[in-house]
C-alpha cells in the first residue's frame, strides 16, 4: 500500500499541528496564524446505512436527514489545515465535538466560530472566541452594529468554507463513503495532506 509514503511525504494536519504546540514567541505564533486567527467548523459526509439499530440511531444526523460522520477541521487565514479531529458519529453536535477535543492553540489567537459553536465563551473563558450574534425573540431584529458585525463575521469564515469545499473535490470524500469506516481517517487524513501540500506550494511556505 502507499499510504504510509504519502503520509511521509505531505504536511498531515498532525504534523502542523505539532510544531503549533512549540509555537512560543509572537513571530513563530504568527507563522502559523497569520492575523492570529484560527477557524473551526466540522463536516459531515454521508454513509450507508447501517444494519444494526443502534448504529443507525447514533450515525443518523438530523441535520443532513441521512446517516453521517462528522469530522472537525482547524484551518488558518491561508486555510492551511492545522487540524483535525477523528470522525464521530453524524448524531454529535458540532460543540459536543470541540468540548471533548478542543485543538490546543497559541492563547493570542482568536477562534473565528459560528453559531454552532453557542456556549464555547462560557465553557472556554480563557480562549479567544468571536462568534456571529444571534437573533433574540424578545429583542427581534438586531442592531446595525449587529448585522455589520455578521457580515464581517461571514466574510472571514468564507476561508474554512473554502478550504472544506476543496476536500469534498476529493471523489473519497465528496460522495457517499462505501469504504469501511476503520480507514476513513487514513483517507481524510491524506486528503488533508494534499490540501495542505498545494497551499503551501502556491503560498511557498516553508513550514
């Protein structure tokens, strides 16, 4: 098999996400996160449906209305993938993921989230969050402010969309995975690799 040289010749999410954890000075933080930020969102990607009950109970995700995994991704401003969780099952709601596998980032980075991430800034009171406003039935619409801050909110998370969009271009990824689910990590695991290999190439980072 070529996995194993694939996964020595390309920049995994793992890899990167080592040498964040050294990152100790405000210019080795930044070489990673450009801007000091970090984005954070997950994905899901249908399956068969199961035969046994229970699994079809836990994959079936009432979001997509279809039987899923989910797997988390933290990209930076270049959407370089620096990483990624293993894949849970479609039921999990995206922050019940992050709250039992929070990526570990520099304090100085801010974590750009949307509105699936509600809670994070009373779980997480140390980290850095920015999340969109959310409307309030008794307030009703939101302020000017509000709204100038979502769209500005929207157009910085454009970048993970971005980056989710480009795994899905991957046949392996972007359809129905038929393969078993004990090599679905190996595969998004390379194909975060190759991702991250063509970023770094067209940005010529060194990391």
């Amino acid at each position: 098999m070529l996995d194993p040289l694939i996964k020595l010749c390309v920049p995994l999410p793992k890899k990167l996400y080592k040498r964040t954890r050294r990152a100790r000075t405000i210019d080795e933080v930044e070489e990673y996160f450009p801007g000091f930020k970090a984005f954070v969102d997950s994905t899901e990607q249908e399956i068969p449906r199961p035969k046994n009950k229970k699994r079809r109970k836990s994959y079936y995700s009432g979001k997509r209305k279809k039987h899923t995994v989910k797997t988390q991704y933290m990209v930076n401003s270049e959407g370089l993938i620096l990483h990624k969780t293993g894949h849970e099952r479609g039921r999990i709601h995206d922050y019940e993921i992050f709250k039992n596998k929070p990526p570990l980032i520099p304090l100085q980075v801010e974590n750009v989230l949307d509105l699936g991430y509600m809670g994070v800034q009373n779980d997480f009171p140390t980290l850095k969050s920015v999340l969109p406003f959310r409307k309030k039935r008794k307030k009703g619409e939101l302020s000017n402010e509000e709204k100038k801050h979502n769209r500005r909110h929207s157009k910085l998370r454009v970048i993970i969309e971005h980056t989710v969009s480009r795994i899905k271009k991957f046949g392996i990824m972007g359809t129905k995975f038929r393969n078993n689910l004990g090599r679905y990590d190996r595969a998004s695991d390379i194909v975060s690799g190759l991702i991250n290999f063509r970023i770094m190439q067209n940005n010529r980072t060194l990391l």
